[in-house]
C-alpha cells in the first residue's frame, strides 16, 4: 500500500490511538485492508478523479484512494458515526483532509450524497448485503457517464471453515442470507446489468485465510483485554442508574467477544476459505 511513513513508529502510535476507543472491530477495518490492496492497484486511476468508497469504515482504502488521486475529491461514507469519526482524525494524521471528506449515513435512503455529486469512481467492498438493490440504484444516479463502479463482495453460500464450529455457525447463517436476498457475489452480474450497467470484468478468487494471514487477530484479542478491564468497573459504576440486566447484558458481550478471540487465537493452525467475485461495470 502508499500511504507516506506508514512504517514510522510515530505514525504507528498514533494510528492506535486513534483506532483504540473503537475496540476490535477498528483495528480490523484497518489492518484487513492489505489483504484486498491489490485491487487498488489493478484500477486505472487518474490524479484527478472523483471518487466514493461505501462502507468506508474508518477509512483505510478512502486514504489510500485519495493519496492516489490527489487533484480529485475522495468521499467515504458509512454507517457507523464512530468509525467515520476515526477515519476523519486519520485523514487529518496523514495530511489528506483537503480532498477527503467522509459522510456518516446510510446510502440506501435517498437524498444522503448531495443531489449534484457525481462520481468518476464509485468501491464497493464487501457491503452489498447491507446496501441492497435500492442502495445500489442509488449509487448509479450518482455514477458519472462512463463512470466505473467496482464491487468486490464474497458469496457465502459457497464458504467453508474447518475445526472452527463458531466460525461455520456464521457462515451457515450468512449462507442462508445469501440465498434469500439474491445479494452475493455469485449474483453481482445479474445484479449489475438490473441496475442497467455494463459488466466489463467479472471473475471469482479464492481467498485462503490462515492464521499467517490474520495476525490482527491476536492484536484484537490484547486490545479486547485491554477493554474488557477498562469498562467493566465502568459499567459495574452505572448498576444504580442502569439498572442490572443493562449492567450484567454489557458485560456478557465484553466476555463473549473476548472468549471467542480466544478461541481463536489459541489455536495454531486453521484455515477458512471462501469465494469472492470482482466485478467491474461502467454506466
């Protein structure tokens, strides 16, 4: 990837603290991104383009979109108002905040871009299920004439784990999903020309991951630690005010999510695989 002085020590500090308030979860959203990089640089980027990346989280593939079109505008938007907090500071560390600028909403309800923005390229990344068909309508009406909308998105109808039940209860689950709604990878070409675009590239790739590959996970299990003995003597504080189901409901989760890291990270070698589609349309 090439964002400046991602290797300083400095720069390393200070990510960390701006991802650590938003637990486990940030931390992933920022060290996953190498793993799908690549794509990046298979696109044909121009300096000057006009770009959005949905589900942008905190920010990762926004920065790096932005460090390679540095005379256009780069837009990241998402759900979660927290994790749009933390790509802002980001931007900020890493000196792109003059032609970054991040949204925090949902994208399926109409009227979240303003009416005139209009995009050279829209990224889709493993948030199609979330935006669904009229999302994704949406996102065309802001796609420019000749513009490119790039979607890389798994299909879990043909996931599989091994010696992971917590992992195969999941993709069982995300299965079934796939298979109701019609929105996975496997249907992103017939999703794509119903939107009246067309399909210029559309081809799976399967993705191994091993524990080699998902050193965040044992990152996510100490920060995770770190948490769960910070907040539980917070919580504990609000038992008069909040009542105890509110009290012992938060502190269930906080040992939930610790267990099954641990889970995780104590074993020595496991290997989940599954297929996920790139698709490349134009309008």
């Amino acid at each position: 990837m090439t964002l400046p002085d991602l290797e300083s020590p400095r720069i390393r500090n200070a990510v960390h603290r701006i991802l650590a308030p938003r637990g486990a979860i940030a931390h992933y959203l920022w060290e996953s991104i190498p793993f799908y990089g690549h794509y990046l640089d298979e696109l044909e980027l121009r300096s000057d383009m006009r770009v959005l990346d949905v589900g942008c989280g905190v920010g990762r593939t926004t920065l790096e979109l932005a460090h390679r079109c540095p005379e256009g505008e780069v837009t990241g938007i998402d759900i979660n108002p927290a994790l749009v907090a933390s790509a802002e500071q980001l931007a900020e560390l890493f000196q792109l905040g003059e032609n970054t600028r991040f949204f925090a909403s949902d994208i399926v309800e109409k009227g979240t871009l303003p009416k005139d923005s209009i995009f050279d390229l829209i990224y889709i990344r493993h948030v199609l299920s979330d935006v669904k068909q009229p999302g994704l309508r949406e996102l065309v009406r802001h796609l420019a004439p000749e513009g490119l909308l790039v979607i890389l998105e798994p299909d879990f109808s043909m996931c599989r784990a091994f010696g992971l039940p917590h992992f195969d209860a999941h993709i069982h689950r995300e299965g079934e999903i796939a298979r109701e709604s019609g929105l996975s990878g496997g249907n992103l070409r017939q999703l794509l020309r119903e939107a009246h675009l067309k399909v210029k590239r559309y081809e799976p790739h399967l993705k191994i991951i091993t524990e080699e590959d998902t050193k965040w996970m044992t990152f996510a299990k100490k920060r995770l630690a770190a948490v769960y003995e910070e907040e539980i003597p917070k919580i504990e504080s609000l038992r008069f005010r909040r009542g105890s189901q509110w009290v012992d409901e938060r502190i269930n989760r906080l040992q939930n999510q610790h267990t099954e890291l641990d889970k995780l990270t104590k074993r020595h070698q496991f290997t989940h695989f599954y297929i996920q589609f790139l698709a490349h349309a134009i309008k």
